[in-house]
C-alpha cells in the first residue's frame, strides 16, 4: 500500500517529527530536572516499541525515516522551543491538528493507529518521571488533553 504517497512533503514531514514535538511538549510541561534522563530516553525508546505493538504500516513507514534522523527531528524540536518558548505548546497542538486533517487522506485505521501511537509516546513520556510524587502530574494531563483533542481521539 503506498501510504507515503498520500501525504505532500510539508505533511509528511510533519507526521514524522510529530512524536518528538509532542515528547518535547510534555517534557517542558512539568519540567523536573532529576527526571530529565528519563523522559528523554522514553522519547528516544518508545516510538519504537509503540510502533511494534500498533500493527501499522504507516507507523512502520514513518519509524523508518524517523530513528535515522532522530538526532536531526530532536535538534530541530530544541531549537523551536528555544526561539519561541511562550508559542511552543500552541505550535504543537495545531501541528497535531494539522496532522489529523492529513490523516484524513489515508484509510481509518492507519489514521487511529497514528494518533494513538504519538499520544501513547506522550504518555510514555510523561510516566517516565514522576512530578509532585505522581506519575503523571496535572499539567502533563492539561496537555495530553490538548493533544488528544487536537488529534481528534480519546485522552487515553
């Protein structure tokens, strides 16, 4: 099935950075810095375990460009935040509403696995350091609904 070829470059692109900025939005969400080391090796670790477990072509696809460029996706997320830390979150829930609208062009089920698949790298990341003594603290819970909303799916 050619999955790739439904999508321009600008929102393939954004498909596959999309896991990092959504990582990246949590991390800053409650940001702790004796958990730092965990949540940024959920971000690296889960795209690709989620992956297995989705079943997806698409997801397969895009893991496949994503891990080659990992270093690039997470400069280029390091470097939005640092230009415009007030913006950022608002920049990544409309790229998740981007994402939703081009998931449209692609059969449903590859288009739900999607979304699951980049809120469950968020919560990942969001469980791998506890804030305030709990797992996942308020505000990562604010954003996680944002994004879910965004993605047009269930908060998880």
């Amino acid at each position: 099935m050619a999955l790739k070829e439904n999508f321009s470059s600008d929102e393939w692109e954004n498909l596959v950075g999309l896991p990092y900025a959504i990582s990246m939005t949590i991390m800053v969400a409650a940001p702790n810095v004796m958990g730092v080391w965990g949540e940024t090796k959920a971000t690296m670790q889960e795209p690709a375990k989620l992956a297995a477990k989705s079943g997806s072509a698409l997801v397969g696809l895009l893991l496949a460009e994503m891990q080659p460029r990992l270093q690039e996706l997470m400069k280029k997320q390091q470097a939005a935040l640092k230009q415009n830390q007030a913006g950022y979150r608002a920049n990544t829930i409309e790229a998740c509403r981007r994402a939703a609208a081009a998931l449209s062009k692609v059969p449903p089920e590859e288009a739900l696995a999607y979304k699951n698949w980049v809120l469950g790298i968020g919560l990942k990341v969001a469980e791998a350091a506890k804030e305030h003594g709990v797992a996942v603290s308020d505000p990562e819970k604010v954003v996680i609904a944002e994004i879910s909303s965004a993605l047009g799916i269930p908060a998880q």
